[in-house]
C-alpha cells in the first residue's frame, strides 16, 4: 500500500523550511554546518541567531568566501563537541 506523501512547509520561493534554532536547541544543538554548493563549509556557533529564526531563513544571506557565490545549504551540527567529527570553525 502506498503512504501518501507529506505536504512538506516551503518558502514562497520554493526553498524547504527548515526547523527553528529554539527547535534545534531544545535537542540540545548548539551550533551548525554551512555548506556552500563548491565544497566549502564552516561550523558556526548558533546563538547568534533567535529561536524564531529558521536556518532555511538564514540560508540566502550565506556568500562563499572560497567561490563568491550567495547561498548556502545550513544544517544542525550533531557533531559538535566530539573533536574526532566536527568540523573546526569559527
């Protein structure tokens, strides 16, 4: 039997919405990758940003400082803490 799909939340130009940082801080998250479609990424403390704000909110704002380009993809960081799999950054 087929499961019906899930209508998943986007934003008005088509991006998926992505939880909230009071969302991914309740799960005990503190910090999250972004990653530029080139290959370059960095590892960010999230409390500069407030728990209302989506990290697909933030995305756009994201230039590249290896390739120039705008946009980026922002993800929790479930890693963070364990020195052997985070990814170093500022």
């Amino acid at each position: 039997m087929l499961r019906p799909k899930r209508a998943t939340p986007t934003h008005p130009d088509g991006r998926q919405m992505k939880i909230t940082f009071g969302q991914m801080r309740a799960m005990g998250l503190r910090g999250v990758l972004v990653y530029c479609h080139c290959g370059h990424h960095v590892a960010l403390d999230s409390a500069r940003w407030p728990d209302e704000v989506r990290l697909s909110d933030i995305e756009p704002r994201f230039v590249c400082q290896g390739c120039g380009s705008r946009g980026a993809d922002v993800r929790p960081d479930f890693d963070r803490g364990n020195p052997r799999l985070a990814i170093t950054g500022s």
